[in-house]
C-alpha cells in the first residue's frame, strides 16, 4: 500500500478506501462479477436487505430475528412494508394494566396516603376551633392538606388506557397539587413575616392579611402556574423532520 494512502498516525484514508471499494470488483456465489456503477450502484445480479427487528408473532417473545426489508436487483430497489415512510402505521399501544405488581404496588401507597391524610383532615376539622389550629392558618393549612392529597392520588391516572382528561391531568396536575402545595405555604410564610417583622411598633394590623386575601394569593399562584404551562404548550409545538433514505438520518417526532 502506498504511503499516502495512510494518516499520519498510520490509518488508512476513509476516503481513499471508499472509491477503492467502490472501484472494486469481485466473483461472487453465483460466479457472477460484483461491480459498481458510475453512481456507485450494483450493475447486475441483486441482494437482500435485511434488518434487526423485535419478534412481533408472539407478544411474549422478546428476540430479535433477522427480517428481510426490502431486494436491489438490477439498479432497482424494492422495499417491504412501506419502508420509504410514505404512510403511518397503528402501532400497539402498551399501558401499565392495573393487574401489574407495580401498578399493584402504586395504587396501595396511594390510597394509603390519601387515608392517612384524610384522617388528618378529619383531626383538622374536629379541632378546628381550638388555639393552635387557628394559630396555623386554618384556611391555608386546609389547602396544604387538599394539595398534598391530591399529590397521592394523581399516580393513578398514569395506570391504565389514557384518554383526553387523564392526559390533561397527566400534562398539569403535578404542577397544579405542587402549587397548592408551596403556594399556600409560601403566602403563610409571608403573612406571618409581615406580621412579626415591622419597622415600628403598632397594633394596627398589615393590609391584606385575613384568611380571604390569603387564599386570593394562593389561588394567583396556582393560575400563574397554569398560564405557564399553557404558554409552555403552544410554544413547543410538534414538528416533523423528513426522512433522508439516501443519508441515513433519523426521523425524530417530538409529541405532547
């Protein structure tokens, strides 16, 4: 091999070796001469195209067989079942059934929080007249406890088939138990710092402070994080890229 046919660090040219296999021809099984066209194609003869691609006879078998995609014969290429991604195809849809362990699983730990906390409501609203109760808020400790209540329960709708309303809760109904969440505590955190941390003595009390305005705050909180989801939506919309058959790249479907 000559000399300039190699790198400097002493491998072969990936060009260099690609026009000498394209100019490359060879008997093959048949006793027929393997060559190469001016675009590279096969003159004569033909070959199978074939691929790895998952088992899909038996939905239990998980291997990979060899299957043959398509056939070049004569500078013709014919492909099998669409393979120039000309059409869409119903895939099979596969859902965490609520027989599985995890979905099992899932579904206890969260019924088991949601009880716990409904006892604690139970507690809440049985004492709710009493010092300490009313020292924490009522109004606000209340929508803690319906968020984090919430928070149980929303694995649920990610078991079994989606359709449009679990899918909406799927899509914001983390951010919106969240927000319930910190929302209210935050404006709790507030309120008592405006109360504890003035610049002068006075027993006026701070505007905006009663159980009504509170619950305003928490509830702009919760819609901002609305707002922003939806923004978030219509701003990343679904694209398309083609497909480049010749070039090998990749067809990538972004989805909501």
């Amino acid at each position: 091999m000559r000399c300039n046919t190699l790198t400097s660090s002493g491998k072969i040219k990936g060009d260099l070796f690609r026009e000498y296999l394209r100019n490359l021809q060879f008997p093959g099984v048949s006793q027929d001469v393997v060559a190469f066209d001016a675009n590279y194609d096969l003159k004569s003869g033909g070959y199978a195209i074939v691929n790895l691609q998952p088992n899909t006879v038996n939905d239990s078998d998980t291997s990979i067989d060899h299957k043959e995609v398509g056939y070049w014969s004569n500078g013709k290429l014919s492909l099998k079942h669409d393979q120039l991604q000309q059409s869409c195809k119903r895939l099979r849809l596969e859902v965490l059934d609520w027989t599985h362990p995890l979905a099992i699983i899932l579904w206890i730990v969260s019924l088991l929080g949601a009880v716990i906390i409904v006892a604690f409501m139970v507690v809440f609203v049985t004492f709710r007249k009493t010092r300490v109760i009313k020292a924490t808020s009522r109004e606000l400790s209340a929508v803690v406890l319906g968020g984090i209540f919430l928070c149980y329960l929303l694995p649920l709708i990610y078991i079994g088939t989606p359709h449009a309303v679990s899918c909406a809760f799927r899509r914001y109904g983390i951010g919106v138990c969240l927000s319930l969440c910190f929302g209210a505590i935050f404006v709790k955190q507030s309120r008592i710092h405006r109360i504890f941390n003035r610049n002068q003595p006075t027993t006026k009390l701070p505007h905006f402070i009663d159980w009504k305005s509170q619950l305003v705050f928490t509830a702009v909180i919760v819609v901002l994080c609305l707002l922003i989801g939806v923004a978030h939506m219509v701003h990343v919309t679904s694209t398309l890229h083609k497909f480049d058959k010749f070039r090998g790249n990749p067809l990538w479907i972004p989805v909501n």
